[in-house]
C-alpha cells in the first residue's frame, strides 16, 4: 500500500512510532527537526483524512434522516 492509500490507522500507527522516536535513546538532535517536520504532515494527513470521514458521515446522517421523513 503506498503512503497516499494508507488508512488512518496505520498513519496513526507510524506518528506513533515516529513520536516514540523522540522518547527513545535512538533520538538525535541533528535529525530531530525533519522528524517533527514528518510528524506534523502526518499528524496533519490524519486530520484531514478525519474531516472527510466525519463529513461522510454528515452526509450518511441526512440521508437517513430524508429516507425517514
């Protein structure tokens, strides 16, 4: 599955790893600037991938809503 087809769960998944990164003695201060860069793009992904599922669900919503009227 390419970086674009991951589902949120495993976005969620590697901003875990990448802040458990910051936590573990692997973390390097030289490196530590492209790795927040990399988890504040995926930390943004994942809110925008959210965003379009709570909009599918608006939309889910009314229709039954209009279904049942």
């Amino acid at each position: 599955m390419t970086k674009d087809n991951q589902t949120i769960q495993q976005k969620i998944d590697q901003l875990d790893q990448a802040v458990a990164w910051f936590e573990s003695d692997d973390f390097e201060l030289e490196q530590a600037s492209v790795k927040l860069k990399e988890a504040a793009k995926l930390a943004a992904d994942i809110e925008h991938d959210l965003d379009n599922v709570a909009n599918d669900i608006q939309i889910v919503k009314k229709s039954f809503a209009s279904d049942s009227e």
